[in-house]
C-alpha cells in the first residue's frame, strides 16, 4: 500500500486502486494523456496559470484512473498541508515520521508536459 494525496487529504492506495485527479494539462495534450493513463475524462474546462508557459491554451481536467496507470507521472506534495494530516502521521507513529513519509505522491499535481509537448 501507497500513501497519497488525493482531495487534500491522504489516502492509503493499491496498484488496483482508482483515484480522482484534477490536473492541468495543455488542451492538445487531453489526448495523449487519455491513451498513456486509459482514464475516463469527467469533466474539462479551461484555466489559466500564474506562470509563463509554451503551452498554448490550458484545460483543468479530471479524470478516474487506476492509481499503477498514472503514478509515474504524479509530483510529490508534502503532507503536513492535508486535512487529515495528524491521522496520517499516528498511523506512522509520532517518532517514525521523516521528511520522506511526509513528501509523498499527489494526485493534483503533475508536470505541464507530462504527456508530452503541445
């Protein structure tokens, strides 16, 4: 089992797990993304970002996904910013927990080229 980030709260997962994830993906990227994940698209709308990008127009795009199917492409979130946080961290014990058990894989956060470039 695999702690992650899901919702801002942390949730314990398998490889068979599905997840809900809210990600920002390039628009001509929505493609790429479907056939490299196999997700089911729930909803698509656009969104702007407070950064300079050659993406062209952004989409935030929420999908379901079998948690093996999408994992290498999550970026790590640190933990002490959930919602359940303290259930998290006493489930680890107060003494067992290191940066590397609060920095873990969220499932809202994933590079703007995962799936590849415009």
């Amino acid at each position: 089992m695999k702690a992650i980030i899901e919702n801002n709260k942390v949730r314990l997962v398998t490889e068979f797990s599905t997840v809900n994830c809210t990600i920002i993906v390039p628009f001509l990227n929505i493609e790429k993304m479907k056939q490299a994940t196999n997700c089911r698209i729930q909803k698509v709308e656009a969104t702007q970002v407070d950064f300079n990008h050659n993406a062209g127009k952004l989409a935030k795009v929420t999908i379901s996904v079998r948690f093996s199917q999408i994992e290498k492409y999550l970026n790590n979130s640190d933990a002490v910013y959930c919602e359940n946080k303290d259930e998290y961290f006493n489930l680890l014990g107060k003494g067992n927990v290191y940066y590397s058990n609060r920095n873990i894989l969220n499932c809202d956060k994933v590079r703007l080229y995962a799936f590849g470039f415009f």
